[in-house]
C-alpha cells in the first residue's frame, strides 16, 4: 500500500524527500527540523509518544502538515505507576528493602492512602486514568488544567493550573501529567514547593521541564517536601553526579513510567491504524493541536 523507507537521523534527509508521511519513533529527536527543507510533499507526521513538545518546531506548526500522536498507549500503564509510587512512599519500600539488605528487623508504622489527597495536574487521558484509578483506591483527586470547571467527569473538580500555589497547601501528593507547553514549563517552582505541606511528596511523570529543579532539591534538603518520585528530568540521562541520586528521599526511574510489556506492539498498531485512514481518505485519530501542543479533549 505504500512504499515504506527507514531512516536514522543522519539518513532522513534522503527518506523524507517526497515522502506523504512521516513516523517519529524517537520523539526526542531534532532530525525532522533539520531536514525540513526536503520535506516538501509532508503531509501527516506521527509521534510514537503522547508528548509532542520536542516536534513542534515553527515551520511545522505553522504548515498544513498533520501531527498526531500515541495517545491512548500510555494511559494505563503510567497510571498504574503512580499509584505504584505513592504506595512505595506510603508503605516505606525504600526503607524496607535497605533493612532487608542489612539483615535488620524494623518494626515501623506505615501510611495509609485512603482519604489522601492528590492534585494531578494534566487533565488528558494519562491524568484522567490516573485520577479514576487513585480515586477506586480511596484517594481524594481533583485536577489541575488551563481552565476551572467544577463537574468534570472524573475529576469532579478542575482548577485553573494558574493557581496552583493555592491549591497545594493541604495536599498529600502533587502528580505532574502535563503536556509540556510555554504556561506549564517551570510550573513547580520555588513558590509552589514552599505552600506545599512538609509531608506532600511530589510526583513528575509529564516531563523535566515542568518542575524547576533546582527548586526541588533545594525544596527536598530544607525538609520543604517530605519527598519526589521523578521519571523525567530536564536533562536525560540524569547525570551521574547529580544530587538528587543520592537522596534518600528521592525515587529515580528513567523515563520507563508508559513502557509496560507490549508498549511498542501497542505504538505500532495505532500508527498502522492511522495509516489505513489516511490511505482511505478517512479522519485521523489523536490530532494534536499544533498551537497548543496536545490533543484536545
């Protein structure tokens, strides 16, 4: 049904000449930019992940060209991982796997998550799986978007991500699911970790880039935050000399919160889906909103 080129960054140049679509499995990568001169005959660009902040470069968003993404994937798994995190902090995992290494029995009290609070700031379809499944655990969830509404269907209540250093003053778990955009990026400052309770624990799941920081390890030294589960980071790899490595307080995953077993399989089927529409002249699915930066809901 079409004729199908593979490419590294260094060899898209000569694909993308006269090519109607492209797939972008690496989603970090710069390459189409680089080589957008060549892709006159572009017409539909898909991203083998749901955040799309690193492809929309000005030409693209300003062209007729189509950008869709795997929305849809992700939603579960990542979901399941932060109820995984905030389980491990509730329940002293770190704690117990150390005692456990050094042969020491511990007898210790443990938190429960029934009745806490958590702000999922990132009201898309990641942060609504999320907030439905923290809410069957016993959790009180609300959400954080652009704009307030108070009868969300699975939020009950949305407030405007502007006001977020008012909305963490009695929370127990602040999770970031936002798309990277021009008003989320640095949205976890210095101002927002101070209004938090020492007890809050902060989990960044959306990207690097929505929290400041050096905000955040400073926040975690001073006791300002009990502690952080990072997945994503500004700067990826974290470098190995990095302090938030060695913080006790701190849980580091690399960048694997959506990479449940099959992920890929899953990214595959969507693209050929899409594929099949637009050999058939059909609508496609997950259209981002190049403006924006996200599918709208």
């Amino acid at each position: 049904m079409a004729e199908v080129r593979y490419a590294t960054a260094d060899t898209l140049g000569d694909a993308v000449d006269g090519a109607d679509a492209v797939l972008i499995w690496d989603f970090f990568s710069g390459a189409l930019q680089t080589v957008w001169p060549r892709a006159k005959k572009l017409r539909w660009v898909h991203a083998a992940s749901a955040g799309v902040d690193t492809l929309l470069f000005d030409s693209l968003v300003d062209s007729d060209v189509l950008v869709t993404n795997s929305r849809g994937v992700f939603d579960r798994p990542i979901a399941e991982f932060v109820l995984g995190s905030i389980l491990a902090f509730a329940k002293g995992s770190a704690k117990s796997i150390a005692l456990q290494a050094a042969g020491t029995w511990e007898h210790r009290q443990t938190e429960q998550i029934g009745g806490a609070r958590a702000l999922v700031v990132g009201t898309g379809s990641i942060g609504r799986e999320t907030a439905r499944l923290l809410t069957a655990v016993g959790m009180q969830v609300e959400g954080v978007g652009r704009t307030a509404r108070t009868d969300d269907s699975d939020f009950g209540r949305v407030h405007a991500s502007t006001e977020l250093a008012s909305l963490v003053r009695d929370v127990d778990y602040l999770v970031l699911l936002a798309p990277l955009t021009d008003q989320t990026r640095g949205l976890v400052d210095k101002a927002v970790l101070a209004a938090m309770p020492a007890t809050a624990r902060l989990i960044n799941v959306g990207r690097g880039e929505l929290v400041v920081t050096d905000h955040v390890v400073d926040a975690l030294r001073a006791g300002v935050i009990a502690g952080a589960a990072l997945d994503v980071f500004e700067t990826e790899p974290l470098p190995p000399d990095h302090p938030l490595w060695s913080m006790e307080q701190v849980l580091i995953t690399p960048h694997m919160s959506g990479d449940a077993v099959g992920w890929r399989d899953r990214l595959a089927d969507l693209f050929i889906d899409n594929a099949f529409r637009y050999f058939d002249g059909k609508p496609l699915i997950n259209v981002v909103d190049k403006k924006r930066g996200y599918v709208p809901g």
